[in-house]
C-alpha cells in the first residue's frame, strides 16, 4: 500500500480476533494511542523510538472486535495543531487537494479514511482534531462525551478535555465504531456506564423530523462566505426534512478559544513533563546535572508548537499567573458548559459550520500560530463543555473542497446526533 | 531573628511533616503490590506507577479508608469531597514529572494528638493530613548525590501511598517532637495501617525557629514566627532521630544567636551518622508547584466514611480502661499499652491468669528483659504461647518466681528454649511438701544452737535456719513457706 499522502508513521499490521462485529475491517489508529510492541510516536522526535509494553483499552476492543489494525496515523506533535505540519515526520497531505493540510490534528486518520487506505480511523479530539481534519477530508468524525471512551492509552496532551473518536466515510460507519470503543474501563476512572451495550449504529437512520435544531448565530457570523453558503443549505436540508431551526445564543463562547489554549495548554505543560529522557525517549546525554540534562533532551526532541504550549502552559500555572489565567479559564469553561445546558433545555441538537475556514494551503497557515488557534473557535467549546459532537460533509465549494457540518448534542446523547447527521451522510 | 533575643531567654518553636507509608496490599494509584523489599528493582511496576504514556491513576479506596481511620483517631475533619493535585517538579525518581497528592481539600484537617512528656500533657495541633504517592528511589553510584558517576532509579516503590501529617508549631522542646511520632507510630499500628518495621515507613522533616522565651507565654504570635528565621531539617527517620536533630538545632541556633550571628533562614540535612545537621541550600523563593486538580481522578465523596469506617479502641482509651478494669497503676497501664501486641498479650495472659500477676510479668519482667537486649515484643511472634506457659508455671506454683525470671526467662531470650526444658534442663521443679517439710525437720534436728537462740528471742536465728532448709532443697523450695514451716515447728 503506497503511502501517497504520508497519513502513516508506522504501516504495521495488527490482526484481530477470528470473528466479531469489525472482522474484515480495517482501522488506521492515529500514532497517541499506545499499540504493545508497534511504536507510538505522537508524531514526535522525542518518541520516535518508544515502543508501549502495553495495549490501549480501545485497541484490545478493536482487536477483540475482529478489527485488523493496518497501521500507525501521522499527527500533529502530541496532538498539537490543526493541520499536522507539526508532525515530526513531515506533513500529511489532503487527498481531496494535496496542495492543502488535511486539518489536524488527527490528519493521518482522516487522510487513511479519505484515501481508502482503510475503513476506519481512530483520532483523538482535545479541541476539535477528529471533527477539524473529517471536514477537512470529507469523511465523517465523532468526538465523544467526555468519558463515553475509554483514555487509558491515548497518551495525553489535555487530559480533562480529549476523548478518543471515530473517523468513517458514512455516518453509520462511525457509530459502528464508537459501539466498539464506547462503554466503562477500570483502567479510567473518568469513564461511566453510559455507552454499555450501546447501538449507535441504529440510531443512523436521518431521522429528524420534529427535531429542534439550534443556530448559536456566534459560530456562524466569523464563517467564511463559502462556508456559510454550504452550511445555509444544509440546514435547509434540515427544514425540508420536518426538523425546526431556531436561533440562539452562547455569549460564552466569545471566551470559548482563549479558555480552551490556556487550560490546554497548562494541563499539556504537565502531560509532558515526563518526558526528561530517563525511563524513555531520546536522551539528551549525560553530562551537566539532571536539570541541565532534562532541559538539552527537551530541547533538542520536542518542536516548536510543543515547546511554545509548554511555556505558555508554565507560565499560566504559575505563582502570581495562575489566578489570572488558569483560575479565570475554568470559570470560563463554567460558563460555556452553563451556556450550552441552557441551549439544551430549548433544542435537541445545535448546528455549526465545523470550520470556520475551507482547508488551507500547506505552510499557509503554521506560522501564525495565533491563527491557527481561532481556527478552533467552533469545535473547542464542545471540549470545554465535555459534550458528543460530529462533524459530517455538508457539501462542497466552489473548487471542490468540503465543508463539515457539526452537531453537537448534549451530555450522552450520541444517539440524537449519529441520527441527525444521518440525514446528511 | 533580632539580635536583642540574644540577651534573653530563648525558646524553640518547632512544627514537623511527617511522611506515613500505608499498609495497604497495592500501591495507591495501580494493582502493583507494595511489598517490594527484597524484590529485583523495577520489578513492582506497571505503565502507571512507571507513568508510561496514556496510563492513568486509579484511586485505591483501601488507601483512603486507611486515612479516614487516621483522621478519626486523629479527631479530624474529613471533608464531604476530596480531590487530587497535581504538584509540577522535575526528578528523576518521579516518573511522571509531577507528584499525585492533595492540595485544597486533604482528607483530614483541623485534627490533634495529645501527648505526654513526663508528666505534662500537650495537645498538639494537626493541620491536615493528605494522601499522595511515593516517589521511586534513587542509588547514586560511586559518590553521593552531587560526585556520583551515575545514578541507578529504582521505581518498585513509585506509588506506595503516604500519609503526610503536618502539625502545628505546637512543640517547645526536642522532646516533645520525639513523644509525640512515637504515639503517633502507636496509633498508627493500632489503626493497623502501618508497619514500622518496613524501610522508610516513617519520613519526618522539622522546621523550627527560636524565640525569646517571653513571647512564648501563652499562644505563639503568628508575626512572632514570621519574623523568626525558620530551618527545615530534613532527613530523620526515627523519634529518636527527631529528638537528637533538634537538640543538635537548638544547641547550634542558640550559639549562633548568643555570639550576635543571625540564623539563616535554610534547609538542613540530619546526617545521623555523624550526629549533625548539614547546610544543604538556603531557602530562596518558595518553590513553585504550579498545582492543579487531577481530572484523570474525579472526586471522591467520602462525607459518610467517617460514620461507615470502624477504629479499633485507641492506645490512650484502652489505658484508661485497664487501670479500670485490671485495677493498675497509671504506670503499668502505660506500658501495658505501648504497641498494640502488649496490651493483646496481656488481656490475653490476664483472662486465664490474676491480672496482677500477668501485669507484673508482662510489665515489668517481660518488657524489661527485651528492652535490656533492645528487643521488641515482635520479635516474640509465634512464642507467646511459651511465654504465657511460662507464666502458668508461676501462677502454679511450679516453679519460684525467682527462678522464673532469672532462669526460665533469660533462657528463653537468649537461648530461644522453651520453658518447660529449660525446668527440666536445670531442675527447676519446687520441690515437694513432703521434702520441704523433711528438710525442716532435719534442720532443726542438726542446729541445736540455733534453736535455742531462736526459742530465746533472736529473730536472726530463724534466716539461718531459712538458709539452712534452702541449701538442703538445691534453692527449689519458696523461702516464705519454709520460714513458716519452721515457725510452725518451732512454736509448737
């Protein structure tokens, strides 16, 4: 299998059981969640050589599933970016256009499934990198309920707002999926009962008629015209098919980007401390004491995004800094949770244009940092909010380039939204 | 410190972390078993306790409910959630580059311990108490932290649950500090979450500062201890460690405070080898931690586990209740009551036997023995039935306590015999009636003399005669009873 879009660190194959509602299929796994005995990069230097001694949960499910595992998905570094040009293995390419990122930044999974390159993709959403790059790609993604998936494995980047998700071509191929991966593990104490015995895969019927779908005008107004143009026709799929559109809302989410990169950030600055080339890693020699020795391995693997969340994140924690910036996140992050359990009370399911953007061209968008991170401005409230949401093709623009609509559901309510956007995919 | 205080009176205001292993079966955040001390380094571990990539803490309630107990001992607060941090540093034995532990909501606070030293009675105040995870353990390979060639990172005991117990700058002198960790190591094992004999279950780090003793009247000022330069002394193990580190403190402070030098305000290492505390870093800015809440760990709602969780009955009410109970002395309860294996020893030997007679001999005979070959009553495991058979042969009458305790006891402790073969190895068997009473009468009829003076009112002639019985028995006979006997005969 020719690898034309660099969407695989690894291509390394993982048979699964005999039989089992995946047999015969196959799933590209992006490259943070750990595999026992195949390397686990997070699209880093610093762990080009680390390979896991052990499973993570939804990979043995996978497995245990009758999955085959075709192999390891490129990534932004440690899942910080939103086209993968972080990744330390050069960038994925967007087989829609392979001028333009394919969004990120689970890119590689996005890019297998748009590819064909395999049936299924795992990704990993902390601000919106499974639903970002299934726009991007034209595939369908889900991010989870926060504690719908099981984390054990998935190595962190921002633990209290990343959940394992799905990547298919169809919307009933993601669900089928997410059945897989859904459900409690003692191995994470943040997982719940939600999601046992699941059948998302039913629900995808496009079923909607009667449903309320909500419009927060504060993530349509910043959208590109195009974008805006396939998003007005979709939600007019919506109407012609007996569903309400509504307007509402969210003032919180003005605050939704600033809150998502500070508490990223600080929990990323943690996430990757351990990282100081003793038990694992590339290590930067021996010489200077351990402070001196962990600062050169450091420096020397990790890339520049990485290295700049860090600081920004160490800097956000710290004495004096904390109250001002970690402290007044959270109370953001408060807020927008408050925000959309108000929209709630009103309609089933709210609707955005998943990005705001149409994909970039490569290198357009990675030296600005400050706009890549508004990019992100539709998808990481969701994550602040720890609520279900999927991103499913809505259309084209002009040029051919695909547009995602997002649904976000409330707090477990996988099945309304993998229903809703049946409609459209 | 201000140099005025030179001229006056000065006095100690100390304060003491404590770091507790737990005795729990599994480490604190993962299934890895916490009974690592004769294993292979790193062979206790798994992806959590190593913070391999994506693994993820699960909290061992077993780790809490000990700590619940703890705090009910320690008539502590616990509160209706309790959370966990994170605090950020860079070490090589920490494996995830932030250490697990409690910030804003520890598992007990607003606790206290009383304690006594002599006779006064101290209440000592505890702060708080929180859980967090040990760190793994380092060897430094050819030299010491500083000149080694390479260190050697053992992470087996990554993850062992600790207690950190803070008090407050309640202690006024060294002994304090060493009365109050040794009953707190005896509440510890009564609660039967503790094992002192395991390396490192018992980590204290002391801050003290001087005062002039006039500011001590009454309760200490805050802005008096702010003022005062403050050392850490990290590095004790033991009570005994406490106490002779903070004396060797308090000895080095004030010197430096009489010749006019001011105390700098530092962190200190006990080096009980040597019996000194070394200078290890001045204290600069207070390290920061960056802590913040663990999301991997939801919250624990632990507000009815005060209620739900037993204690055992506590050192200090059980001595009330043998003094009660058993009739003793303040004294003898005490002892009776030191570690939780005595006092189960004694009720056990005083249900069968006169209470007084088991408090004699499990207070005073027994302790005594053991503590004068630095033995402990642990290290009897398995031979209290010969020492309680022991005492059957007192209460008895077989055998003379004398015998008992010099003979039969002492072998028993340094031979590690048991008592019947050591009574039948030394003939220790009391003699009988018929042979005492033929002894008597044969020394009457051989001391004529003796008889006489006896009969004229010499008293000393009746311990002559005692003497001359006990010869004739090889010392097996009971020295009262032949004075009586002989009494008997003799009045007649």
């Amino acid at each position: 299998m020719a690898d034309a879009h660099n969407a695989f660190v690894t291509e390394e194959t993982i048979e699964g059981a005999d039989s089992g509602p995946l047999a015969g299929a196959t799933v590209a796994v992006k490259d943070n969640i750990s595999t026992e005995g195949v390397r686990t990069t997070c699209g880093s230097e610093m762990l080009a050589e680390y390979v896991p001694p052990y499973d993570a949960t939804v990979v043995s499910r996978l497995t245990d599933a009758g999955a085959t595992i075709v192999g390891k998905t490129n990534m932004d570094e440690f899942g910080m970016g939103t086209t993968t040009e972080t990744s330390a293995f050069g960038a994925t390419t967007n087989p829609v256009d392979e001028e333009r990122v394919p969004g990120g930044s689970s890119g590689g999974s996005a890019a297998a499934v748009a590819a064909g390159d395999a049936d299924y993709a795992l990704g990993s959403d902390t601000g919106g990198s499974v639903r970002c790059p299934a726009a991007f790609c034209g595939v369908v993604g889900i991010k989870p309920t926060y504690g719908l998936v099981s984390r054990y494995g998935l190595v962190a980047y921002a633990n209290s707002l990343e959940q394992i998700g799905p990547l298919a071509p169809t919307v009933e191929g993601a669900a089928e999926l997410l059945d897989v991966i859904a459900g409690p593990d003692e191995h994470d104490a943040t997982t719940r009962d939600a999601g046992a015995g699941s059948d998302y895969a039913a629900a995808a019927n496009g079923d909607v008629d009667g449903l309320t779908v909500g419009v927060p005008t504060e993530l349509v107004e910043g959208a590109d015209d195009e974008v805006r143009a396939v998003f007005e026709d979709a939600l007019d799929a919506y109407r012609d098919a007996g569903a309400e559109i509504e307007e509402v809302s969210l003032p919180s989410v003005e605050y939704g980007v600033a809150a998502y990169y500070v508490i990223a950030m600080s929990e990323a600055s943690s996430n990757l401390a351990r990282f100081d080339g003793v038990r694992y890693g590339e290590s930067g020699g021996f010489e200077g004491n351990w402070n001196e020795s962990f600062a050169e391995t450091r420096a020397e693997n990790l890339g520049d995004e990485v290295k700049r969340r860090i600081l920004l994140g160490t800097y956000a924690l710290s004495a004096g800094y904390h109250d001002k910036y970690y402290k007044q996140a959270q109370e953001a992050r408060a807020w927008v949770r408050q925000d959309f359990e108000g929209a709630f009370e009103d309609v089933d399911v709210l609707a955005t244009p998943t990005m705001p953007v149409l994909p970039p061209k490569l290198g357009e968008s990675v030296d600005d940092p400050l706009q890549m991170y508004l990019m992100d401005a539709n998808t990481v409230p969701v994550n602040l909010a720890n609520l279900p949401a999927i991103s499913v093709p809505a259309g084209e623009s002009s040029e051919g380039l695909p547009v995602g609509l997002q649904l976000v559901g409330p707090t477990f309510g996988e099945e309304t939204i993998i229903d809703a956007a049946a409609l459209l995919g | 410190m201000s140099t005025q205080a030179a001229t006056e009176d000065l006095a100690a205001v100390i304060g003491l972390e404590v770091h507790v292993q737990l005795e729990t079966d599994t480490k604190i955040f993962c299934g890895c078993s916490t009974d690592a001390a004769d294993a292979e380094p790193n062979t206790h571990t798994c992806p959590t306790c190593l913070g391999l990539p994506g693994a993820l803490p699960v909290l061992n309630e077993g780790a809490v409910e000990a700590a619940v107990r703890l705090g009910k001992a320690l008539h502590a607060d616990i509160p209706e959630r309790t959370t966990f941090h994170r605090k950020n540093y860079f070490y090589p034995d920490l494996p995830k580059g932030f250490q697990l532990t409690q910030y804003d909501a520890p598992i007990c606070q607003d606790g206290e311990l009383e304690v006594r030293v002599e006779d006064r009675r101290r209440d000592i105040g505890i702060t708080r108490a929180h859980l967090e995870e040990d760190p793994g353990s380092l060897q430094h390979v050819g030299g010491s932290i500083d000149t080694a060639d390479y260190t050697k990172v053992d992470y087996n005991r990554a993850g062992t649950p600790l207690v950190e117990i803070v008090t407050e700058p309640d202690f006024r002198s060294p002994d304090e500090t060493r009365a109050f960790l040794a009953k707190l190591e005896e509440v510890l094992e009564y609660l039967g979450i503790y094992d002192a004999e395991r390396d490192g279950s018992l980590r204290v780090d002391a801050n003290i500062s001087m005062v002039s003793a006039d500011d001590l009247a009454g309760e200490v000022d805050d802005a008096v201890l702010a003022e005062a330069n403050r050392t850490e002394v990290k590095n004790i193990s033991s009570h005994k460690g406490a106490q002779q580190a903070l004396a060797y403190e308090v000895t080095r402070q004030r010197n430096a405070i009489q010749r006019g030098r001011e105390v700098e305000q530092e962190t200190r290492h006990w080096d009980e080898s040597r019996g000194i505390t070394v200078s290890m870093r001045s204290k600069e800015a207070e390290k920061d931690y960056r802590y913040f809440e663990e999301a991997d760990l939801p919250p624990l709602e632990v507000s009815d586990w005060k209620e739900r969780l037993e204690i055992p009955e506590l050192p200090d009410a059980r001595r009330e209740r043998f003094r009660e109970e058993y009739d003793l002395s303040e004294e003898a309860a005490s002892k009776l009551t030191s570690t939780k294996e005595v006092a189960d020893f004694f009720e056990e030997i005083a249900r069968e036997y006169d209470p007084d007679l088991a408090a004699t001999w499990v207070a005073d005979n027994l302790l005594g023995e053991l503590n004068y070959r630095d033995m402990a009553v642990t290290d009897l495991e398995g031979r209290f039935d010969e020492f309680t058979r022991l005492v059957e042969l007192v209460a008895e009458d077989e055998i003379t306590e004398k015998n008992a305790r010099e003979v039969v006891l002492r072998g028993m402790l340094d031979e590690g015999e048991t008592p019947d073969d050591i009574v039948e190895a030394e003939d220790l068997g009391k003699t009988s009636g018929d042979e005492v009473q033929a002894a008597v009468e044969a020394a009457i009829a051989e001391n004529p003399d003796a008889v006489a003076d006896y009969e004229d009112g010499d008293e000393g002639a009746i311990n002559f005669l005692v003497g001359q019985v006990m010869q004739k028995t090889g010392g097996s006979a009971d020295p009262g009873q032949v004075n009586g006997l002989l009494r008997e005969e003799l009045d007649e």
